[in-house]
C-alpha cells in the first residue's frame, strides 16, 4: 500500500517552497510510503524544478495543455494506489491530509473530497466566490447525480486504479466535474466520502482564474455532461 501525492503547479516557486515541506511533515504520518511530485508547466517558467530538488519531489512537465492536462500527466505518472491532488498556491492545507488518508481507508472509499461545505468546512475565499462556487456544486450535483456537497474542489484522494481507468478530456477547472462523473458512470456504487477543510487564500502570487471564460467553460460542460447521463439512460434502458 502506497500513496501518490501530486501538486499541480504554474509559477508557484514561491509558494512551493513553503508547500512542499509542509506536505513531507504530514505525509511522513500516515504509515505508508508516499511519494511526492509537482506537474509543472510544458516548459519552465521559473525556477520549481531546483525547489522540488530541494525536497525530495519528483519533478514533471504536464504533457497537455491547462489544469485538466496537469491533473492528466500527475495520474499517468502516480505510483501508488491512492493518488492524492491538491493545488500548490497554498490554499489546500497539507495538515488535512492526515485526515483525509484515515476517513478514505477506513471508509473504504473511492473518492475522498477534501471538502468545504460539510460540517467544520471552512471557505475563506470572497462572498462572491462562495455564491458563485455553492451555485455551481449545487447545480452539477442535481443535474450529474454525484452525492456529494463539493464536487468543484481539487483536493481529493482517490482510488488509483479507479482512476487511471478514465479518459479527461476538459482543460480547465470544469475536469474536476468530469472526473467524479466518469468515476460514477464506471462504478454505479462509486463511495464518496468527504473530510471537513479550511479552503484558505494563496500564500503568493495570482489566481490564474479568469471569470468570464470560467463561466462559459462550465455551461457548456453542464450541458455535455447532462447529455451524456441521459443518453446512458437509454442506453440502460
């Protein structure tokens, strides 16, 4: 047994450096080997690959484009068979990741969410983002079925094989919803279980978000997503 812990990463030097050792501290209590390694740009932009040097993280360049194809290069690339993802901008806490590895194996889980909106979930981000963000889980969690009251959050364990088994194929944020939908369309009896966090704000830097993009991408995913349910209906049928 064994854990693949990946950070995705763009232009995150800065931050990284405060992440990673912090990462290292948690995961050396979870009684299991683990190993750590940060998907990077396609080509350097700054100096990640001497910090991950510095702590014992195995350093990747993403081989396709945007968040989806980092999250993509990190599952192609895990060992383990758990594979845990977080952000490296420091707002996805490693001290939660204890936590999350004891709910996921004792639940015997698929998935555990490292989740904002259960009971002792914290969410520090703007009153604008939260609205935003609960109207978004509320709607794909309706309109996809997934049982689960954070679906749009990237800090998650999984089931490694469960996993490596699907194709992403969305570039952008919305692949987070891509990936718990495929997930349950694979395995009907997919078990979701979700580990309270404080969702804080990036140590340094910019949010690489922008919103109007952000809200086109995830309308026309709701809409390819929703299709593909209904379609699995009849196929059922």
């Amino acid at each position: 047994m064994s854990i693949t812990i990946a950070t995705l990463a763009y232009k995150e030097e800065e931050n990284l450096r405060m992440l990673l050792p912090k990462i290292n501290e948690y995961a050396a209590k979870l009684g299991e080997p683990y190993d750590l390694m940060v998907i990077d740009t396609a080509k350097p932009l700054d100096n990640t690959e001497q910090v991950c040097k510095e702590n014992n993280a195995r350093y990747i360049n993403q081989e396709r484009p945007g968040l989806g194809g980092a999250f993509a290069t990190a599952v192609k690339y895990a060992t383990g068979d758990k594979v845990l993802i977080m952000d490296s901008d420091g707002s996805h806490n490693p001290k939660h990741i204890p936590e999350m590895h004891k709910l996921f194996t004792d639940e015997k889980a698929d998935v555990c969410i490292g989740s904002r909106y259960v009971e002792g979930g914290v969410n520090d981000d703007s009153k604008t983002s939260i609205l935003m963000s609960k109207f978004l889980n509320t709607v794909f969690r309706i309109c996809l079925g997934i049982k689960a009251k954070d679906i749009s959050t990237n800090f998650r364990i999984y089931d490694a094989k469960q996993l490596k088994a699907i194709d992403i194929v969305l570039p952008n944020y919305d692949f987070l919803e891509e990936v718990l939908f495929k997930l349950q369309q694979n395995n009907p009896k997919l078990k979701i279980v979700e580990s309270p966090i404080y969702f804080g704000k990036r140590y340094a830097g910019e949010s690489k978000r922008r919103l109007l993009p952000f809200i086109i991408g995830y309308g026309r995913t709701l809409f390819w997503l929703t299709g593909l349910r209904i379609k699995g209906w009849f196929v059922k049928k």
